[in-house]
C-alpha cells in the first residue's frame, strides 16, 4: 500500500498509526477538511476475497484523490480513517462472509488527507453458488446518521 | 409454435408503434413467430413472468434479479448510448434548493417504475426520507408527475431522466431540478428465455448486426435507438448485484 507523503496533504494535518489486518501497519496523516458527498453519483468498487481492490469506478476514484492504478491491486484499507472503530469492519467482514449484505455510515480517508462520509452497502458476488468477490455500493448519508456515528464511533475507538 | 415478446411497461408512448415495427422485422429475421404483448403494468407483466408466459423481453433492470435468477433468462443485447438515470424536481417556485431540506411527510409524486422508484428514493435518503415517512403520490406518466408538481399537489418528484429531458420547455421553465443521478450502469436489456434459448447466438448476432442495414437502421429510430450493444451474462450479473445493493 501507497504511504502518506506530506507534499500530498492539504493544510494542517495529524499523524495516526494504523494498524490493519495481518499485522500491517500504517502511518496516516488526516485533516480536519471534509469533502461533501457528490449528489447523484454512486461509488463503486470490488475486491477479491481478500479485500483487495479489483475493480473502482469513476466517482470512486474522483472521491479518494488516488489514481485507478494505485488502487487496482491495493488493499481496501487504503481509505481506512482512523476515526473508525475496528468493530466496524469486523462486523462487516463478518456479515459478509456468512453471504449477508452489511451496511454502514463510513469514514473515509482520503489521500489529500481530507475525509468524506459514506452510506456503505457491501455484498458477496455469488456466482455458481459461491462467493467470488465483494462490492460496496455507496450513497450519500444524512446528516443526522453521520452526527450519530460521529458520536457512536468515538465511543468505540 | 409461436413466441412471446413483451417490453418493460414503461416504454415511452411515442415508441409503442416502434416496439410492433420491431417484432415485425425480428419475425422476418428469424422466420419465427413472435407475439408482443404489451402489458399496462409491472404487475401484470411480472404475472405473465410467472406463468411462463414470455420468452423475450426488453426488461427493467429492476426485474433482471427475477428474471435471470428465478425464471433463467439470460442477457443479449442493450442499446447503444442509454442509461437510466433519475431526475429529482420541485416546482421553480419551491423554497426547496437542497435535498437535504425536505422533512418527513414530503409528498413525492412518481411513477411505478420499479428502477427510477428506486434511484429516486436513493437520492432522497440525504433528507432521512423513506417510503414509511413520506407521501406517495402514484402518477400513471411523467406529464402526470409534472402536472402534480405545478399545480402544487406534491412537494417533489422523481422522473426518469430521459422523460423529463422530453417534457416542452414550457413546463421546465416552471420546474427546478434538484439532483440528476449519474449512475451510468443501470440499463434495460433485451433477455432471452428458456424456450428460445437455443436460438440465442443466432438472435443476438442479427442484434448486433441490426444497424449495418438500412432497413435495420429505420426500425431502430422507431425506437429511438441507434443499434444494439451485446450484453454479458458478468455484465447482467453485476446490474444485478447493484440493485440489490440499492435495494436495502
Ligand atoms: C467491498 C469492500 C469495500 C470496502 N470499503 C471500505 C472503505 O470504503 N473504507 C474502509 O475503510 N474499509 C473498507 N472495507 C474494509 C477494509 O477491507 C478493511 O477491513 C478496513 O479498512 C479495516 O482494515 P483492516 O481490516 O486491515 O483492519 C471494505 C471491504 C470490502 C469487502
């Protein structure tokens, strides 16, 4: 996965250290800067079994700030905030892979460093009766759901 | 034994006779006879699904998931260029500029069709609208729809892109739109069934092919489409997971 590099960010930023599935771990530089959902648009992106990116959207890569090639092939805690509590994408790995449709209000990252809140629906792509890969389709969420996550999420980091 | 042709009750009015013209060359194509039927309402098309009764359709991307999955139909082509998208619009005079304003009891004029139903409440979801806290107000065509908004009935409605795009300039110059989706994967599809399924990869090649003649061309226009784009069974497949995706 691609690290930050501070020439990327945009205005004052903070450092966290993530740590990601598999003993990975990543250093994060985020801002206080939200960018607001695009009205209309849905954001789309597959993974293979293993949360690896295989297919993004237009309006995907428009919202993250990264390329079609950085995404391809990278895993999709690239767009990991460390606002989020883990308790989240557990939850969701763990729906999904019972072949259940998960959903969410997410925070993103992006890799200016801003962020941008997402209603999240993430599905197993069934094929011959077994799971292939994964697609989350996103919308954009209400205000009202994204104050209570804000809230709920800084309870549970 | 003669066929079953039917397409999505939401076909545009000025394309009806288009549809005929249709069956009528894909016949004498395939020395095949084909009926179409075209049903009023999704309801009674989806009984006719049911009952086994159609072998090929131009569907609502709605009705793809029941089609392919319950019923074994299969994808051969879409037309060239199209998209269904979603318009949401008040009346030019609405103190409304943002989605997120609406509150609960908003009267949301539409239509039944299944697809632009469904986008359209996807963009009203910023202002916590459902179908548990809003109006519907169920319109049998988008001049309906537009008629409810000017005169003041409903607070908002949702159209397919394409109709509201067709409405005079009379009637938009009194309307404002709110938001326009740009989802650019949801599309109808000409689906073939069970029965006919043998005949598939002859059908579709003549689909395909349909814009190099000029007969082919003219009965295209009568339908307002430019030709035919083969359609995958992962592409269909994928529509389909979307919607349902949509649909929770
Ligand atoms: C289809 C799909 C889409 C996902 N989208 C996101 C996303 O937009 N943002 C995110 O932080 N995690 C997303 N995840 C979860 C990540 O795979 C990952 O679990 C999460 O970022 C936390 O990282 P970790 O599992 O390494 O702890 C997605 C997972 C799947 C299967």
């Amino acid at each position: 996965m691609l690290d930050f590099k501070p020439e990327d960010i945009v205005g004052d930023y903070k450092e966290a250290v993530l740590d990601l599935y598999g003993g990975l771990r990543r250093l994060v530089f985020y801002t206080e800067i939200e960018i607001p959902y695009p009205d209309g648009k849905l954001i789309v992106s597959t993974t293979d079994k293993n949360g690896f990116i295989t297919h993004v959207n237009k309006a995907f890569v428009e919202m993250s700030g990264y390329s079609e090639d950085e995404l391809i092939g990278s895993p999709h805690s690239i767009l990991r905030h460390p606002d989020m509590p883990s308790v989240a994408f557990k939850d969701l790995w763990d729906t999904v892979n019972r072949g259940e449709h998960w959903q969410g209000i997410v925070k993103n990252l992006r890799k200016d460093g801003a962020y941008y809140w997402v209603k999240a629906t993430v599905i197993p792509n069934i094929r011959q009766g077994k799971i292939v890969s994964y697609t989350s389709v996103r919308r954009k969420p209400s205000r009202t759901k994204v104050e209570e996550c804000t809230k709920l999420y800084a309870s549970l980091k | 034994m003669t066929f079953q042709f039917t397409v999505s009750p939401d076909f545009s009015p000025d394309h009806i006779s288009g549809w005929y013209i249709f069956n009528t060359w894909l016949q004498k194509q395939t020395g095949q006879g084909i009926h179409l039927e075209m049903y009023n309402n999704f309801q009674t098309q989806r009984v006719a699904i049911e009952n086994d009764a159609v072998d090929l359709i131009y569907a609502n991307p709605f009705d793809a998931a029941m089609l392919v999955r319950n019923k074994g139909f299969s994808p051969l082509v879409k037309p060239f260029g199209v998209s269904d998208e979603a318009i949401i619009v008040v009346n030019a005079d609405s103190q409304i500029l943002d989605v997120a304003d609406f509150g609960p009891g908003t009267k949301i004029a539409s239509t039944d069709d299944p697809d632009v139903l469904l986008m359209g409440m996807i963009m009203l979801e910023p202002a916590d609208l459902n179908a548990q806290n809003s109006v519907k107000i169920g319109c049998d065509s988008y001049i309906l729809v537009a008629k409810q908004l000017l005169q003041g009935n409903s607070d908002v409605g949702i159209f397919l892109a394409e109709a509201y795009d067709n409405l005079s300039n009379m009637v938009k110059s009194r309307l404002k739109v709110l938001v326009r989706s740009e989802i650019s994967v949801i599309h109808h599809c000409l689906m073939i069934g069970p029965k006919l399924s043998p005949r598939k990869q002859e059908i579709q090649d003549l689909l395909v092919g349909m814009d190099m003649t000029d007969k082919g061309r003219e009965v295209l226009k009568s339908l307002g489409f430019s030709g035919w784009v083969k359609v995958g069974e992962e592409e269909t497949e994928f529509m389909i997971d979307l919607m349902d995706a949509l649909s929770v």
